[in-house]
C-alpha cells in the first residue's frame, strides 16, 4: 500500500510538473498584430465587434469572400490570394472567435458560434463595406456559413466554393486531441490556461494529408492565434454547441454554380461528405484531391486553386 501511495504522490508530481510547463496564458490583440496582421491587414469596428481582415484586388470586381475553418484564421488563404487577387478582389477576414478577430464583443457579446450566426454576422460586415453582391468560398466551418450565406441571401451570392465543408451528417475518425479535451465537461476550463504545442501540432498535422508538409512556422501561427484572449472559451463553447447535419435540408434549395473541393485523406471531414454535398446540389461540381487533407488549399496552394481560377473566370 505504501509503494502504491508513494507511485500515486510522484505520479500527481509528475502531473503538476506537466501542467506547469503547459501553461500558456491568454494573449493580448497589441502583441500578436505586429507578427500576424501586416499589411494589407486592416481592423473594422462594427457594432463594437474588432474585425481583423484584408481587401485585396481590382475593386470593380464581384468580390470572393474566403472564410475559414474552426481554430484557423484568414492566413490560411494566403496562397489562394496571391494567385487569385491580381485579377478578382478577394476579402479575407477572421471569423468571430478565431485569429485577430477574437470573441464576441460589443453588442454581439453573447451570441453563438454557429454557422447561422455567423452567416448574419458577415452580411453584416459585408453591408458595412459596401458589398451587395459577391461569390463566397469557405474550409471545414467556413464552407458551412457559406452554404448559409447562399441559402439566406440568394439574390446576392453569385457563386459558392466549398471545401471540406461541415453542415451534412457525417462519421469524424480524425478529430484532434485538442478539441477531444476541450469537448469534455470540466475539462474546458483547464485548456483556457493550458495548451501544449505539442497538441496543436498533432492537431495540424490531423488536417493535413501529409504531415510531413506541417512546419514549424505554421503551427506556431496556429499556437499563437489560439492564445489571443478569449479564443479558448470561444473554442469550447462552439465545439460543445456543434450539432452535425443540422439544417442540412436547406443545401438542397440551393441554385447557384458550386464548385466543391475535398482532400481525399481528410479524416476530420471524409470525402463520403463532399459526395453528399455534390448530391444535394444541383449542378455542382466535385473535385478530389486524393493526396491532401482537411485543408487542401493551405496544404497546396497551386494545385487546389487551379480549379478556382477556371470557376471563376481567371484560368
């Protein structure tokens, strides 16, 4: 009994010692902007709300409005921007919750992080910049508040991009640690203080066909955004309200050119969920990139944007 006591006590030991060194505090907007919002970054007061986003391009475009995915930012875009922007304006942004952009403040304070909510939330913005009509693109939730765009505004989205998007039913195999630990009840409260960046590699390199492709630029991108005050709490409270597939029936009401990308080693999102997509969409077109991931427009830039560029117009 005493040999058990005495592995308990070092094992505890051992545990706060771990904990310890995981400790990664909140970090404040003012110390992330020099490293993460460059220009053309810009920030947008609406409603009390900080928008951190970027408006590239020929403005006399239809814009395409690029929306990410949960625990990413608009950085993720960036080598889809490089090839589509010197011919079509392209606005990125950082979706309540997320990056630079942060929690919801002002008079959205309280709201949910769905994608209903969300989709409000960016015609909002995109009423306050004076964009009436658009085509819209988005990864993993992203494509999820695109599709809601198209089915809440039809007469002002021109085109719709999916990829890896959420918002049919489907089976995860590959769902990252991280967000497995802060979906636990009692748990959520530990990962705001405490993060490893060894959890948020696993977890980039889970969305990623190749992991080998992850750098440690990258993930310290990821570690750096998801400390930015009151991500975590945003992180936990959209991972426990997710619901799979809800309002999934209005994807078929859609009537619009639909471009549907998808990695054909996404885990997080299986490829059977871009079938379905293409299912329910009249018109659509699917393209499967059998080598990537989750986020095949950040894994691969120049292959996944190919198909973008003839989509719109541009090849």
């Amino acid at each position: 009994m005493r040999l058990v006591l005495r592995l308990l006590g070092l094992l505890l030991m051992l545990t706060a010692v771990l904990l310890a060194m995981s400790r990664a505090p909140d970090r404040s907007v003012e110390s992330l902007v020099a490293n993460w919002a460059p220009p053309p970054s810009d920030f947008v007061d609406l409603g009390g709300q900080l928008v951190h986003l970027r408006d590239e391009g020929p403005r006399s475009q239809v814009p395409l409005v690029l929306l990410h995915g949960t625990s990413s930012s608009l950085h993720t875009w960036e080598g889809w921007v490089r090839s589509i922007a010197p011919g079509r304006r392209v606005i990125t942004l950082d979706l309540p919750g997320f990056g630079l952009t942060g929690p919801w403040a002002g008079r959205y304070a309280g709201q949910r992080y769905d994608g209903e909510t969300l989709a409000r939330f960016v015609l909002e913005l995109l009423d306050r910049l004076g964009v009436q009509r658009f085509a819209v693109g988005g990864n993993s939730l992203g494509g999820e508040v695109a599709w809601r765009l198209a089915a809440m505004a039809p007469q002002r989205v021109e085109r719709l991009i999916l990829v890896d998007a959420s918002g049919t039913v489907f089976s995860s195999g590959g769902m990252p640690l991280a967000w497995q630990f802060a979906r636990v009840p009692g748990l959520g409260r530990a990962f705001e203080w405490v993060l490893p960046r060894t959890a948020v590699s696993q977890g980039v390199a889970s969305a990623y066909g190749d992991p080998s492709r992850v750098t440690a630029e990258l993930v310290d991108r990821y570690f750096e955004l998801t400390l930015r005050e009151g991500n975590r709490r945003a992180l936990v409270e959209r991972l426990r309200s997710a619901r799979s597939g809800e309002d999934a029936d209005r994807i078929s009401t859609l009537r619009l050119p639909t471009l549907i990308l998808w990695g054909g080693r996404d885990t997080i999102i299986p490829p059977s969920a871009g079938e379905d997509f293409a299912r329910r969409i009249p018109g659509s077109r699917l393209v499967v990139f059998p080598a990537l991931g989750h986020v095949p427009h950040e894994e691969d830039p120049a292959q996944t944007v190919a198909p973008v560029l003839e989509f719109l117009g541009l090849g």
